[in-house]
C-alpha cells in the first residue's frame, strides 16, 4: 500500500526506484488506491466501519482466522 500510494504523481500511477517515507495511520488519506483485499484495513476504511463490519460479521456468526484469511474493502468516499 504505500509503494502504490508513494508512485502516484498527479493522480496517475508511475515506475519509480526510491523510498517512501509514507506511514499510514488511521485517517490517512488515500488519493489512489480505493480497494484493499486484507485482512487488516482500520487506516483504510475507518475504526468505526471496522468495527460495524466486525459486528456484522459477529451477528451473523462469521469466523475470522488469523492465516489465510483476507476481506475486500472499497473506499466509499460518500460517506
């Protein structure tokens, strides 16, 4: 995520061979990359959508393991 996020310049995606000094945290703003397949994603969609996701998951008793597993995530700057 942050080599993508650190190679985009004016909006458009480009080889480059440097660093990125880059960290995301929650609220971190991502001007490029609007889907995510991980099995982590609080800094890329929010810790309340997180956790309302974790909730559904929950009620409707989805099981969560810690190799293997993975969720898709799309940004939904509507909300």
């Amino acid at each position: 995520m942050r080599v993508l996020e650190s190679s985009v310049k004016n909006g458009k995606l480009t080889a480059q061979q440097d660093e990125t000094d880059i960290f995301i945290y929650r609220g971190y703003q991502f001007p490029f990359t609007k889907i995510l397949i991980t099995n982590v994603g609080n800094a890329f969609i929010g810790c309340i959508q997180m956790m309302d996701i974790y909730q559904h998951t929950s009620n409707q008793k989805y099981r969560f393991f810690s190799y293997g597993d993975a969720m898709l995530l799309e940004k939904n700057n509507d909300l």
